[in-house]
C-alpha cells in the first residue's frame, strides 16, 4: 500500500512532539491540548493540530489528546515501536561521537554496525559495537536488517559508500559528507553539511558590523 505524500517538515516536526510526550508521560500528566504543546515545542496550535490530522483523529475538541496515546501512535507512525537498526560508515572523529552519542541517547534507532577502511579501527570497540571492515559492509546490513545509514567518511569516499548502502537494502540515508550523491528513487536522502551550517551561523555574528561597515562607507 502506497503511503500518502505527507510534507517533509511536518514529518521532521513529529520527532519533537513525541520527545516532548515522553517528557510530559514521565511528568504523569494525563491529557495535553495543542496550546500546552504550542507551548512546549514553539510551533503554533494550529500547525500541530494539522501536522497529526494527516495521520487521522487523535484527539478530542474541547478536551485534548491522551497524552501516552498520543505518544505511542507518533511512534509508530515514525516506525519506532519495533525498533530501527541503523549503519554507521566512517569511524573517525565525527563517525565516532555519532556513535557514542546515538548509542547512549537513543533507543528507538538503534546502531547495529559500524564500519572503517582503516586496519587500527577495526575490530575495535565504540560501546558495545564492534568497528567491521567496509568489506563486510553488504553482508552485515542484509544480516542485520538495517534500513539506516548514517555516512560520516571523506567526500571522495562518500558515493561509493552510498552506493554500497543503497545495495545492500539501505531505505534511508544521514549523510554528513560535504558532497552532492545520488540515490535511486525511494531512498530518502538527507544531508547535513556542518562546514555550511557553521558558515551561515556566522552571519548572525556579523550582521550588525556589516551594516556599520555599509554605512560608514555610504557617509560623504
């Protein structure tokens, strides 16, 4: 059955409302209206409110949502009730804090594999996770059945490593690579370059001095 096209961002917002559930399941409050979570996310009531109507009703006018309710339908909407095993390809700097922090942060998507090129790295440990040679890439994904993967390698590596993930049954792709890839149509592609991210951050550090600056040469 073919999923209805539902806008990317308000897929990306569901995220947020779910961890702010669970923070609000764990304060035992019982009910949660759309203002409480307007207030809690920083999105209005009225764009929650539409971002869960395209997944069906889920509350009642004048009374709110059941909070653990709430919370259980987001998550399996997301996938997450049964688990998702993701794959990690580069265990260098960036690779190994994803990992250290994925594996202590997260339970709902869980790293099944981490994998390297570099002979020092493998057979090494990042928690409980054993680094694998890229070589065993294929094998180990299909094994697993991971349908994440995370790509933190050099640009020049970062296709190949794509490709490979993509082959071995790979649905969606977290790729922090500074390089533009392909993927075939019905694999999910996101880039998160943070040489751009922390390169735009700037402007707002600087702003203000350009503007003195353009003024100060617009004087006579």
């Amino acid at each position: 059955m073919r999923r209805p096209k539902i806008p990317e961002a308000a897929i990306k917002r569901l995220p947020v409302y779910l961890r702010v559930l669970e923070e609000m399941q764990e304060q035992e409050v019982p009910i949660v209206s759309s203002a409480e979570l307007a207030e809690r996310t920083g999105f209005s009531p009225e764009q929650i409110r539409k971002d869960l109507a395209y997944f069906g009703a889920f509350g009642t006018r004048g009374v709110g949502y059941d909070t653990a309710l709430l919370r259980r339908r987001i998550s399996r909407i997301l996938g997450l009730h049964q688990g998702v095993k993701a794959a990690l390809v580069g265990a260098g700097h960036l690779g190994y804090a994803l990992a250290r922090y994925s594996l202590s942060k997260h339970k709902d998507v869980q790293i099944a594999a981490i994998f390297d090129v570099d002979p020092l790295k493998v057979g090494t440990r990042i928690g409980d996770v054993v680094v694998r040679s890229v070589s065993e890439l294929e094998q180990v994904v299909r094994q697993e059945g991971v349908k994440i993967g995370i790509v933190a390698v050099p640009a020049s590596e970062a296709q190949r490593t794509v490709d490979a993930l993509v082959s071995a049954g790979v649905e969606a792709i977290l790729n922090f690579a500074p390089a533009k890839l392909k993927v075939p149509e019905g694999v999910f592609l996101q880039n998160i370059d943070l040489t751009i991210e922390l390169q735009s951050l700037a402007y707002y550090t600087s702003a203000s001095q350009v503007e003195e600056d353009e003024v100060r040469v617009e004087q006579p």
